[in-house]
C-alpha cells in the first residue's frame, strides 16, 4: 500500500510504503492528514483507528492494537518542494520536443522519430540536451553527417535543457495509480507552484 507523503505546507513530495509512513507518524516526524487538512500524531491515529469501521489501504494488526493505514503524511520539518533534474533519456528527450520533428514539426510517433545531433559526432558533437534533438527519418536523412545550415535545413525547435520539475512530477510519473484521496494534494501543487519565468 502506497502513501503520499507532503511537505510540512502541505505540498505533495513523494510517495511512500505504508511502512516508511507508520514509522515516520511513530517517530514524530510525520502526522497523518486526512481529507480536511486535520492532522493526527501517532497516539491520535491509534485512538482513531479504533473507532474507523472502514479504511480504504486497510488495517496494520499488532498483539496489543489495530491501526489504519493512512493514505497521506506530512512531514512536521520539511518544507521545501524538490527540485528533480530531467534525465537525459531517450523517452525525456521525446517528451521534452513534444514528439516532433525538430526540422520539420511534423509531430510522429516515438518509432518514426530518432534522436538528431546538430553537430554531428563525427564532427566533435556532444551527446546532450543542447546538441541532441528529435527528427523524422526524412529530415535525418537529408541532414545526413552535415551542419544544419550545410543541408539547407533550419530547427524550427531550438535546442535546450529542460528546466528541474518539480518533485510532483515523480507522482504524476510514477507507475503507481494515483488514489482519489491524494488529489487535492496533488492539485495544490500544481496551482501553487511558482512558475518560472
């Protein structure tokens, strides 16, 4: 079972094992929120454990106590919102360009495209966000090992690094299927964030 975990300001940061999340409530690093903002130290989640009749991530049964396993936490002394860099991976890089073709624009299907250095390696090209971009087989092609400008091409998409996102993205990202209880979290962040310019 998997819990979202928030920054002391109530920012979604991360998700967690249901493990990690009891352990950091029992340490007095965490308290269990629930769906109004209420928060809940350890003692509090054990005492309302006993009287919840139905819990959605279900039960932790120990000889002495039953107690709810919560579906969000936040932390009590971290209030910062990481910063994730964006790896320079081959689906981050489509993803990054939109799926299109940066000589042509044509927008394609992730088989139909391939990664592009401006300055060819051949020519002491590097292998990184500012020289590598996404381009249809044609386009590649006709570029050949030549500089842009040499095969009478132009990018119509300007190479650049992607900027850090935010550590929210690690949710919307993650393999793990968001729960309805964490979407205001989620929501919150998105709205909240400051943008840059």
């Amino acid at each position: 079972m998997d819990v979202l975990v928030l920054n002391s300001n109530f920012f979604a940061i991360q998700i967690t094992s249901w493990r990690r999340a009891l352990r950091l409530v029992s340490l007095d690093r965490a308290q269990v929120v629930d769906e109004e903002y209420r928060t809940y130290n350890f003692d509090d989640w054990c005492e309302l454990s006993q009287v919840i009749s139905e819990n959605a991530s279900g039960y932790v049964k120990t000889p002495n106590f039953s107690i709810a396993i919560p579906e969000v936490i936040a932390l009590k002394f971290y209030d910062k919102v990481p910063m994730k860099e964006v790896k320079f991976t081959r689906r981050n890089i489509y993803e990054h360009y939109g799926y299109k073709c940066c000589y042509c624009g044509k927008k394609l299907t992730s088989d139909k495209l391939n990664l592009d250095h401006i300055i060819p390696r051949s020519r002491g090209g590097k292998t990184d966000w500012k020289n590598v971009v996404t381009s249809c087989f044609a386009c590649n092609l006709k570029k050949g090992s030549k500089l842009p400008r040499e095969a009478g091409m132009e990018l119509l998409i300007k190479p650049a690094r992607p900027s850090m996102n935010p550590g929210f993205n690690i949710i919307l990202k993650s393999p793990v299927k968001v729960k309805t209880s964490w979407q205001k979290f989620i929501d919150n962040i998105y709205w909240n964030i400051e943008l840059e310019g």
